[in-house]
C-alpha cells in the first residue's frame, strides 16, 4: 500500500474519532446516566470485588459505575474519552468526598502500564470505540494475572439493538463495526481470545425507568443521549418528524409500565473475564 494511501486512511480515522468524540460530547449524560443507576448498581454488585481491589472504568461517562464502585470501597480510576463528563464525574466526586481518579482516556490506547488493576470493568461504554480488537487487547494489557475483566454490552437484537437499528435508516453509516456486535457471545469470544481464561457470558436485563411517557422519553434521548442528539441534528425537519414517531412508536410498543409512566427492559451481555495467569496467554 502506497504511503499516500495510508496517509489517506490515517485521515479518515482521526476524523471518525473527532466524529465519535464530538457525538459522546453532546447532550448530556451526567442527566442521562442518573435514570440508569440501579442497573449499574446491580452489575457492580454482581461482580463481588474486595474493598481495596483496584478498579479501572473504561468509558465511564459521568462516573456512574465508578462512583458506585468508590462508595464500596475500591480503589477506582475513571477513564473517558470526553473531557466535559471527567469534569462532571470529578465534580460528583468531590461532592460525595470520595477519592476517585478520574482522567481522560482513550479505550483503544489506555494510559496506564500492564497488569495495573484488579478488575477492569465497562458498563455500556468501550463497545463504542471503533477499533474492537483494540479494545479487548488493552483491556486485557492493563488487567493483572488472575483480575477480572468485565463488560456490560448492548445486544442486536434487544430493546437498544432496535432502536439503534431504527436510528440507522436516517444517518450515514458510522465506517465502523456495529457496537452492538459486543453483544454477541461468539463475536466477543473471538475478541478475547488471547490472554483470557475463561471467559463467561449472561443476558441480562437493564432496565430504563423514567416518570413520564414513551414520547417524552424520546425527547429525553434527544436532548442528552449524545449519539440520538446528533442524529436528530443531522436531519431536515421532514427526516427528523419521522424518526421522532418511528423511536416513539418503539418505545411504547415495548412499555410495560402504566399512565403516564415508562418501563422498558433492554437485553444486554454481561461478560466477565479472567485474566490468564499463564505465560504467552
């Protein structure tokens, strides 16, 4: 390949990764994320780590799970592509008066040294950096022998899976794999398929409660979940009204809830990891 060829493709991923970066900018996700505690609470527990243990949260937003994680007693690092949600999650920290370290970081090349952390964790957030392979080989890098590593990832065909689907017929594709791709056991088995053993799998259930109904819930996405403000920023008003009914129609076709209320459970994969104690491996 030709070195203009590969200056070319150099060019096109800095602009995908100032693209993903100004798209998680957007919006609000400090409010969004308050909605999703008591899912990202029952992951963490799930996991029953030690107080002490030292915990890396790649992606992590506002500091959701790693606040929760902090309030346990671990020793925990935040790490986020998107400066504006460091500066959220360390305000919520301080606020609480817990000690937690959060930074700017990239999933694809973390900024910490090998075997750095007990458990390495991502609820909902390294699915969406653009180099998979990338991914599963930091995560694995920064986790010592014997830690654990664990995701929690969109399924295609779940609830999120539906409505990115939806979202998709509107906008230009992203020039990446599907994310939600992280949710498929054999895709991720594949993924980690250096430096770990074993590796387990479990579709879990999160739930999204909010107090108001389906078509406001869709406002509420629009207005601080960042990846459907730049949709719905992308479109004309024609495109826009359209989507805005097919994302409304979604959500109440999968409400369970009553009144003027929202209950939607969404599918996602829970993996968990050990990092292998063996050479090579």
């Amino acid at each position: 390949m030709s070195a203009t060829a590969n200056t070319a493709i150099t060019s096109d991923f800095i602009a995908l990764k100032t693209r993903l970066k100004n798209t998680w900018m957007s919006g609000d996700y400090d409010v969004f994320s308050r909605y999703m505690e008591k899912g990202a609470e029952e992951f963490f527990h799930r996991l029953r780590l030690p107080r002490g243990a030292r915990l890396l949260d790649v992606g992590c937003g506002a500091g959701q799970l790693a606040l929760i994680a902090a309030r346990a007693g671990l020793n925990v690092t935040g790490s986020d592509i998107c400066p504006n949600w460091i500066e959220k999650a360390q305000t919520r920290a301080a606020q609480e008066r817990l000690s937690v370290t959060f930074e700017e970081g990239d999933a694809e090349d973390l900024p910490y040294l090998d075997g750095e952390f007990d458990a390495v964790v991502s609820l909902i957030g390294a699915m969406f950096a653009p180099r998979p392979e990338r991914v599963a080989a930091e995560l694995t890098r920064v986790c010592k022998p014997g830690g654990v590593i664990a995701m929690a990832n969109w399924t295609p065909s779940g609830f999120v899976g539906q409505m990115f689907k939806t979202i998709a017929r509107y906008i230009a594709p992203s020039g990446m794999p599907s994310p939600v791709l992280w949710g498929d056991e054999a895709t991720v088995r594949s993924r980690f398929s250096e430096g770990i053993s074993p590796l387990h799998f479990a579709v879990r259930s999160y739930a999204f409660d909010y107090p108001f109904p389906p078509a406001e819930v869709v406002q509420f996405f629009r207005a601080n979940y960042g990846p459907m403000t730049r949709a719905f920023g992308s479109l004309d008003p024609a495109g826009s009204a359209k989507l805005n009914d097919e994302l409304t129609a979604l959500w109440k076709s999968h409400n369970k809830a009553f009144g003027d209320a929202t209950h939607v459970e969404a599918d996602y994969l829970e993996v968990i990891a050990t990092r292998s104690t063996l050479r090579g491996c």
